[in-house]
C-alpha cells in the first residue's frame, strides 16, 4: 500500500511530517493557480461590464479592444498553466521523489504491475 494511502497511525512519523510538507507546498501552489485564473476571467468580465459597448472600438484594422482582452486572457492562463507546471516540478516532484525513495514499498505493492 502506497505511504499516502496508509492510514496515518500506521505511517512512520518522517513520512507523516514530509507527507504534510508536501501538501502545504501543493496547496499554496494551487491556491495561487486559482487566483490567477480568477483574475485571467475575471478581470476582462468586469471590463466588459463596465465599458460596455466600447469595447468594440477599432484598434487596429478588424481587431477591437474586446478581442485583444480576450487575447490576453487566454495568453495569462496559458501562462499560469505553464508556470503552474513548472512550480509543481521544482517544489513538489523532488519531495515526492524524497518520499518514495525513503519509503520502502510494501508485499502488496511489490506484486502488483504497473
């Protein structure tokens, strides 16, 4: 049985310490992915409350305000995709890694295939 899976009395105290570390990091990861996704739609939702129809001013040739908004929308959560990703390989993998390594693998999970 995988260390995660383990009821918690049953894990060695390091791996239960480590375990939570590795949650904290991956919740604040997540926490900061959600707010920039709130923010790559929310922030063009409120613009076009508020401007209204000016967003369909011209900028330049059949491009207006409102399509170069959309624009930087999807290009700020390609962004925070990749960031996201990135964070996750520099904080979390190697604790992940960490984790499996010191933590030797049960009969049950010995025996079963990938």
């Amino acid at each position: 049985m995988p260390l995660q899976d383990r009821p918690p009395g049953t894990r060695p105290p390091e791996a239960a310490v480590a375990l939570n570390h590795l949650r904290r990091a991956s919740g604040r990861l997540r926490s900061r992915l959600l707010a920039l996704n709130l923010a790559a739609v929310g922030v063009p939702l409120l613009l076009a409350l508020m401007l209204g129809n000016r967003l369909a001013t011209t900028v330049s040739g059949p491009f207006t305000v409102g399509m170069l908004l959309l624009v930087t929308g999807v290009l700020t959560l390609v962004a925070a995709a990749l960031w996201y990703d990135r964070a996750c390989r520099a904080h979390c993998d190697p604790q992940a890694d960490e984790l499996r390594r010191r933590t030797p693998a049960s009969r049950a999970a010995a025996g079963r295939r990938p």
